[in-house]
C-alpha cells in the first residue's frame, strides 16, 4: 500500500497548499503509444513496473474518484501528451497552470502563465529555474533532450553531444531544424 498511501500524501497535501480551482489527473495507459509507433526503441530498456506497484494502481484510480478529480487516461497516448494537450488548451484560454511532476520532459510547457512543481525535490520551475537547469529558454528544452539524448527514454542524441553543448548549440541555431539546416 507504499504508493497509495504516498501518492495520496501528495495530492492532500497539494490540495491543501495549492487549493486549486481545477484539477485533473493523468495517467499512461497500458501498452504501446504513439511514441512507441513513431520509434521502436522508445523506452526499450525500461524494465516493468513491479508487479506490486502495479497491484496498486487501480485503487490509486479509485481514490482519484473518491476525490472526485477527473482521471484522463488517453489510450495511445503518454499522460505527458495528455498533459501537454490540456495545458496549452488551458493557457491559450488565460488560466495560471501548475503542472505537478517531476519529468523533465513537462519544462518545455514553462511560460508565464505554466509552472512546474516538482514535488519529490519541493521545487518549483518557472522560466527562469528552466535557464539555469538547461541554458534555455523553456520551449528550447525538447530541442536540447534530442541533441544530448534521454536514457530514461532510450533516446540516443548525438554521439558526443552533452546538455552543455547542446545548450550551447540550440541558443545559437535557436531551434534544432535551423541547426540542422546549417550543419556545414
């Protein structure tokens, strides 16, 4: 019951200190993506979930319910994507945006109006903690993780290329399809 008592923990307190006007959650669906159809690879190494943790998952479900908080689930796609998808659509019609987690990946939605929580290390990322983690600006952040790679994700980068340099690469080039057309 570790996982269920823990992610309740998080979410109560959340709930307490944030006091949010809406709220929903995201979850991965079982199997394949479309991150998995457009690469093979894509997450390759990553072992299973321990089948323990798994047991938990539908009562962390039910207790999503019980809280009366909107369970997305999108089968085909990563809760990241849902994430995205429901950020930017909250953004584009004026709300404040608090994103609770602690993947790298959701940096890039940063803006004035979407911060990051991260609640295992108690921090908060806005444009500014995004510069002085990657070297640039929020939006930049996908173009570094595909030069420098994400093993997590199983996402190879290029040979060579750390976070350092490709910071260094993408604030010159400003985007990694400038970069790449200008490879000479």
């Amino acid at each position: 019951t570790n996982a269920i008592y823990g992610f309740n923990n998080m979410l109560s307190k959340f709930l307490r200190e944030e006091q949010p006007d809406y709220l929903a959650i995201a979850f991965d669906p079982k199997g394949p993506t479309v991150r998995h159809e457009a690469f093979a690879e894509y997450k390759a190494h990553r072992p299973a979930m321990p089948s323990d943790l798994a047991l938990q998952i539908p009562y962390i479900f039910e207790l999503v319910r019980a809280y009366n908080i909107p369970l997305l689930l999108e089968e085909g796609y990563e809760a990241d994507d849902v994430l995205g998808s429901v950020t930017k659509e909250a953004e584009r019609r004026g709300f404040t945006v608090t994103i609770v987690s602690g993947d790298k990946d959701m940096l890039q939605l940063v803006s004035p109006q979407v911060r990051v929580l991260d609640t295992m290390k108690d921090k908060v990322f806005q444009e500014k903690e995004v510069w002085e983690k990657f070297g640039v600006k929020p939006a930049q952040v996908v173009d570094v993780l595909g030069l420098m790679g994400d093993s997590s994700d199983n996402i190879p980068g290029v040979p060579g290329i750390g976070q350092k340099t490709a910071a260094q690469l993408i604030n010159q080039f400003d985007n990694l399809e400038n970069l790449l057309a200008h490879l000479n």
